[in-house]
C-alpha cells in the first residue's frame, strides 16, 4: 500500500468534521509548499545575478560623488 492509500485509509476513518479540519489543512500545507517553492526560485535568482560580481571593477569611487548628503 503506497502513502496515497495509507493517507486515504485513514482520512475515512475520521468524523466528517475531522475530514474537513483535514482538507483545511491539506490546503494550507500546499500553500505553504508553493511559497516556498517560490522564496528558493527568489533565492536561486538572485544568487545567479549577483554570482561573480565581487571580481568586477569598481566603476566609480567615492570621488565621483557630487552631492554629499548629510
């Protein structure tokens, strides 16, 4: 028996009431995983923009600045 048929073996068993509180939060676990889904594409995205930028010359320098704001 696989975890798809374990899960639904023992979501029978529960009071209506506990299949719904169940569902709730099948919901909220899937939001959850897509989020995160989401925050480590964000993460992985950024990390490949900003990879090698450390060994790119400076462009301008403190110098170049007009206007010093206090």
């Amino acid at each position: 028996m696989n975890l798809d048929e374990k899960i639904y073996q023992y979501a029978r068993k529960l009071p209506y009431s506990f299949q719904e509180e169940l569902f709730d939060f099948i919901q909220y676990l899937l939001i959850k995983a897509e989020q995160q889904e989401k925050q480590e594409w964000a993460s992985l995205s950024l990390s490949s923009a900003m990879r090698d930028m450390e060994d790119e010359p400076d462009l301008y320098s403190v110098s170049d600045i007009r206007v010093a704001f206090a």
